[in-house]
C-alpha cells in the first residue's frame, strides 16, 4: 500500500491546472469566432477559422509560460526565499526542466494544428478569389479592392497562389520561419543528441531568439479579418447574407466593412521576455567576476577535481555551478555540482572527462603535465551560480537516503562534507539524526577520492563514539576476473580491499526492496527524504519503492523521492 | 566540436521531416485541394524518408540506442548497401526528395524541412561518417565446462568453506597453523 500523494499529489494538482488552463482557452475561443462578427469570414473558410484560432490563444499562454522554467536564477531565488514554506512547493520547483518540456510539446502540438488550419484557411480564400460566378464568396472577396483597407480576403487577386501568399505576407514568412526554428530546436533537443552532442543542442536551441521574434511579428499584418461593429449594426449577416447580390443597392443591406485584429501576443509574452532578459544579464554579470583555480588535482578514471576562489561566492549544499573557459570556448558554459561544503574557503568541482570541452580544459589546467603548474598559467574560468537543487533540502529531514550512481555522488560530497564540519563544530542540531548512504559505481578507480572522505568521516564518528549515525555502503556493479580473485583472497582483512575503509564493499547492484523495508521499520512515523543522483531507470525504480512503502496513514512512515539529473 | 556526429542529429531531422511532409501530404489530398497530385507525392515520399531513417545507425563512440523495433527495418536499410550507407547519396537523395514538395503550400514545411536535412547530411559526408547498423548481440550463453553437466550427486567428503574458517574473534583456541582459502 504506497501513498503517492505525498509524493506526487501537488506536481499532479500543477499539471491538471495547466491542462484545464490550456482546454479553457482552445474552447473559449473556438467560441469567439462563431460570433456573427465573423460570419462573413466563416462563409469564405468554414471551421477553419477557429480552428486555427483557438490553439493560436493555446499558443500565446505556453509560450508565456516556456521561458519560465529556465529563468535559473529566479528559480533559485524563489526556492532560498521559499524556506519558509513547505518542502512540498520547492520541490516542484525541481521539476522546472520537466515542467518546461512539457510546455514544449504543448507547443508543438498546437502548432501542427494551428498550421493544418490554416492551410486549410490559404486554400480556400484562394478557391474564394477564383470564383467566376457571382457567388457570396466572390462577392466578399471582391469588397475592399478600392481602398485595401475594408476588404475581407487577406488574398486580394485571383492571379497568385497559396503558397505565393503565404510567403509574401509578414503572417506567413514569420509563420514558416518560426516553424523551422521549432522544428529545429525539437529535434536538436531529442535525448540522443542532448546527452551526447551537448554543443549542438545548445547553440541550436537560441534559436528561440528567432522563434519570439517572429511570434511577435507574426500578427502584425491583421489578416483574420471580421466585420466592424458599426457594420454589422448596419448590414446583420443573418438577415443580409442571402441578399449579397443587392449589397449597396438595398438601403437595409450596405456593403459590410471589414477590419483585422491587432495582434494580441506581444501582451502575453512581454512579461516572460523581460524576465528571460534580465535572467541573462544577470548571469554575464555573475560570470564577469573574477575566479580564481587555487588547486587542479587529476583523480583516476578521468576526473579533474578544481579548487577555485570567487569573492563573495556562497553556496548551500548540493548546489551546482555553470562553468565558462574563454580559452577553451567562448560560449559554452557546462553546469558540474559543486562538490566542496559551504564551510570551507573555497568550492569545488570535480569533472569527468568525456567531450571535447571537458577535454580540452583538463589540458589547459595542465592535466597532461607531471610537473607543478605556476598559478598564473592556469586559465581564467568564469562561474554563473550557484544554482540550487533538491539537495539543498537534505538537512530538512530527520533522516535521509541518499544514493549516488558513479559521479552521481557528487552532490553527496558535498553534503557529507558539510556533515563533517557541522559534526566538527558541535552543530549535531542542524544534521539528520540518521544518513543512510548508498553509493553504486561500476569502476574501482572511481573510489578513490571520494575514500578519503569517507575515511575521515568514518574515523571522526568512532572516536565520538557515534558510529551508527552515518551507514554506507558502496556497491561495486562491475568486475573482471583478476578483481575477483583478488576480492575473494582479501576478503577476511579488517579494511575493505578495494576502499580500505571499515566498512566492507559489497557487490552486485542493492536490493532495495529490503533496504526500504529495513529502513521503515527503524523509524516508524518519520519523514525519510529519498536523494537520488543517478540515471533514469534507477530513478523510476526508487520513486516506486518510495510510494509503495510510504504509509498511506499520515502519521506512518513517509518517503519522499527527490531526483536530480543533469 | 570534434565529437559531434552530425549524421545523428541529421538522422533525427530527416525523420522529423518525413512525418511533417506526410501530414502535409495528407491534408493535401484529404482537404481536395488544388494540385493534391504533389500532396499525395509528399504522402508517398514521406512515408518512404520515414522507413529510411528510422533505423539509427551504429555511432562510431558510445553506446548506440536503437528505436523501438527497428531491427526489421535495419535489415531492409542494410541490403542496400552502399546506396544507404553513404551519405552523399542520402543527402543527394533527400535534395531531390524535397524538391516537390515546394509546389504545394502544405508539403512546403516538409520541403524546407528535407532540405535542411539533406544538408546536415552532406556536413556529415563531407566529415566522412558512414551509415552502420545496429546488429543485435549474439547472447553467449552462459556454457558451464563440458565436464559439468549434471549437479555432483554424492555430496563433499568435508563441510563448505564458510563453516570451515573460524572467525578470530569467535574461536575457542587459536588454530597452530592458519588456514587458507585452498589449505586443506
């Protein structure tokens, strides 16, 4: 019996808001332009006309809202002045990139069917201009040739075609080529290409640059048309219609007067805009300030570990940093978590090389040289950050779980780091009572300076004779032949062959199942935050294991499942 | 940007660009509108660059991720040889592809969107990638000695291992000579 509730109820609560906000707005105005207003306009295209108008408002408020999510600065600022509120709200402040995703597609989706629509609305405007009879079609599309002002056919002559129009009009240049930008910026953005060509999802994705530009423009040449109030006092569609041939003869029936609408979506999108704007200018401000690389330490299994220096830099545990080398790239910034604690003098990251900028910055640190490196040779880096993320809440638990999968443990560096201070300066009040650690890797190499830390932390609590505060345990998921032989001759010494700690390393992946169990059975009534750093698939499988042994009773036992992920 | 393989991103393009081309086609012949012969050319094309480019192909560093069921199709697309492998030919083959589509407002998008993906595919020609397949791996079985092939009947003349090794702490005397994993 699991209790998501806890777990999901509010991400949940978000999501059906937006979707009802989003269902509001298609239905409202897909009921606005059956108004008589638009009577005329509905003779010439049918339906088609509020179909394309109803995801055309959809669209306005998505993307309002897409720009939101990624304002990291202003997120981080609202969840360091959200302490005081509950952990539930800051938690969906987590979900920002999922949130900002589904907003996409959102996008895409409206998009297709606003396109379809209005395709359908080209043709026939078209099929209406080429009338020979004396059709109402012809003679709507025929009102407004003197003055090109009061016309309702945004096709004005018979000897073109759609796809003419639809490049020779500022509605319909802007139309393809905000498109093209959000065909590219999807499918740059696909999983495949994020994960494993960083650069160019990100330099197509300012693409948007273009995507807001052409939005805004896009309404400008007014080219859904529908009457004009006093026009349609004067000439009621429902009575007139059918006398189209006596239009301007009939005293009853003059010709009706047609006007366009102004375009509306710069009103919702400014706001986000000026936010993204200053959101931007805020992180060249911060990236403009001097750093400084006080220590470069190469680690086994390709990790670069830099200690660096900023004035006035301040950081709360498990926050991450987006970090900039103008020598080696001038416009791309990678974000690392910070893996150094808040007490210390200064903050570190370690990188796992696995690209070319990662590549290219372990050689200008001097990675590939043995011998000490002057200062001033190292490059200048410029940070944007810190940045805040689920971590920041471990110390608002009374007790924790926190698994890490290979470099996923980072963010845990930091906050055992910051443990070990607290425990250090008698700050026991501020820590859980209890931590459990899990920490899954495949390579033995990648132990070794996160060993140390935990050698220190583990002999720290021997000699306060608090050993059970801190449990660890460290999964090795991988090894060859030679290591098993070796484990297995090593395997009665008091230090673990492998980490040399105390604590014995166990293999193969854990059973969490049992740990949940365990672990709910020790503390009865108590909120257990779940921190996880790690891939997808672990993810799904904590996030179960949390809502199934989550009490449904409030007073019982809860997980609460936070995840992050670069 | 030496790692990047542009292949992947022009991969994922093209297919973008088959459906977009597709719907357009659609809406053209269903919608009846003037010149459908082009729609229903954007319906057929699509369909095709769709089956083409669905197979990803094998990245030359890294783990390659294959779309769901694609292995039929990765067969289809790798008896065409060389014809599929290169990526000229495939940036030839989508310039071509898309040229009709820009007659017709609604496979226009789709034209535009070929085209650009044929780009992307001349980027990756020129820097020479190649198209390989994603063959499935051949399971070995886990093959236990050929001597081992029923489960010892009789059991050991001595306990197992575990039982056998005091723990130092626990024993009632100190055994004379210590014992190892193989001693007997």
């Amino acid at each position: 019996m699991g209790n998501w509730v806890v777990n999901e109820g509010l991400s949940i609560l978000v999501i059906l808001v937006w979707l009802g906000i989003n269902i509001f707005l298609f239905v409202y105005y897909y009921i606005v332009y059956l108004d008589e207003r638009f009577y005329y306009t509905r003779v010439l295209v049918g339906d088609a006309l509020s179909w394309a108008r109803a995801p055309a408002a959809c669209l306005n408020f998505n993307c309002m809202l897409i720009l939101l999510p990624v304002c990291r600065n202003l997120l981080s600022f609202l969840r360091g002045s959200c302490q005081c509120c509950s952990r539930n709200i800051t938690r969906q402040l987590d979900r920002n990139i999922t949130f900002h995703k589904l907003v996409a597609y959102m996008i895409a989706f409206h998009t297709a069917i606003h396109i379809i629509a209005h395709l359908f609305n080209f043709e026939r405007f078209m099929d209406a201009q080429l009338e020979q009879n004396e059709t109402i079609a012809y003679v709507l599309s025929q009102i407004g040739n003197g003055d090109n002002s009061s016309y309702l056919n945004p096709i004005r002559t018979n000897e073109t075609n759609p796809t003419f129009v639809a490049f020779t009009t500022i509605a319909g240049l802007s139309g393809v080529a905000i498109t093209l930008a959000l065909i590219l910026i999807i499918t740059s953005s696909m999983e495949v290409i994020r994960r494993s060509y960083f650069e160019v999802f990100w330099f197509t994705h300012h693409l948007f640059v273009i995507f807001f530009i052409g939005l805004v423009i896009h309404g400008v040449g007014e080219i859904v048309r529908g009457q004009t109030a006093s026009s349609v006092l004067k000439n009621k569609p429902n009575i007139c219609a059918t006398q189209y041939k006596d239009w301007g003869k009939n005293p009853d029936c003059p010709i009706p007067q047609f006007t366009g609408n102004p375009p509306m979506t710069w009103k919702w999108v400014i706001g986000p805009m000026v936010l993204y704007v200053f959101e931007r200018l805020v992180r060249f401000w911060r990236s403009k300030q001097k750093v400084v690389i006080t220590k470069v330490v190469t680690h086994p299994s390709k990790t670069l570990e830099l200690q660096m220096k900023k004035k006035g830099f301040k950081m709360e545990v498990g926050q991450y940093v987006n970090l900039q080398c103008p020598s080696v790239s001038q416009l791309e910034w990678h974000p690392f978590t910070l893996t150094s604690a808040p007490e210390e003098d200064h903050f570190s990251v370690h990188i796992r090389i696995v690209g070319d900028w990662t590549q290219q910055l372990f050689e200008a640190c001097g990675g590939e040289k043995k011998e000490f490196q002057e200062a001033w040779k190292l490059p200048k880096m410029a940070v944007d950050g810190p940045f805040g993320t689920a971590s920041e809440d471990v110390f608002r638990y009374e007790v924790v779980m926190l698994v890490g999968a290979g470099i996923g443990v980072t963010p845990f560096a930091s906050v055992l780091k910051s443990v070990w201070y607290r425990y250090f300066n008698n700050d026991t009040g501020l820590i859980p009572k209890k931590i459990y650690f899990y920490w899954l890797c495949r390579e033995t190499n990648a132990f070794e300076w996160f060993a140390d830390l935990l050698q220190s932390l583990e002999t720290q609590m021997l000699e306060r004779g608090n050993a059970d505060f801190l449990s660890y345990r460290i999964y090795l998921t991988g090894w060859d032949e030679a290591q098993a032989v070796h484990f297995t001759v090593h395997h009665e010494e008091e230090n673990d062959p492998i980490t040399g700690l105390k604590q014995k390393t166990l293999y193969g992946r854990p059973n969490w199942e049992n740990e949940f169990k365990t672990i709910a059975g020790n503390h009865p009534g108590a909120r257990i935050g779940v921190f996880l750093c790690g891939p997808e698939v672990l993810a799904k499988s904590l996030s179960k294991q949390s809502i199934n042994h989550s009490d449904a009773d409030p007073r019982g036992v809860h997980f609460i499942f936070n995840k992050e992920n670069f | 940007m030496g790692q990047i393989e542009w292949a992947m991103w022009a991969n994922e393009q093209a297919l973008a660009a088959g459906l977009i081309l597709l719907t357009g086609g659609v809406v053209g012949v269903a919608g009846q509108f003037k010149d459908w012969q082009f729609a229903a050319y954007g319906v057929a094309a699509g369909v095709f660059i769709c089956l083409l480019e669905y197979p990803r192909g094998k990245r030359k560093k890294g783990t390659s991720i294959e779309r769901t069921g694609q292995r039929y199709l990765t067969v289809c697309v790798k008896a065409f040889g060389p014809l599929t492998r290169n990526y000229y030919v495939r940036a030839g083959l989508h310039a071509v592809l898309s040229v009709p589509g820009g007659f017709m407002l609604p496979t226009v998008l789709g034209c535009v969107c070929v085209a650009i993906a044929s780009l992307i595919y001349l980027l990756a020609a020129i820097r020479g990638e190649q198209w390989e397949p994603i063959m499935p791996r051949v399971e070995s079985k886990e093959r236990p000695g050929q001597s081992m092939k029923e489960p010892p009947t009789n059991p050991p003349p001595r306990p197992p291992a575990e039982l056998r090794r005091k723990r130092q702490e626990d024993a009632a005397y100190v055994n004379p000579i210590p014992i190892s994993v193989n001693s007997v």
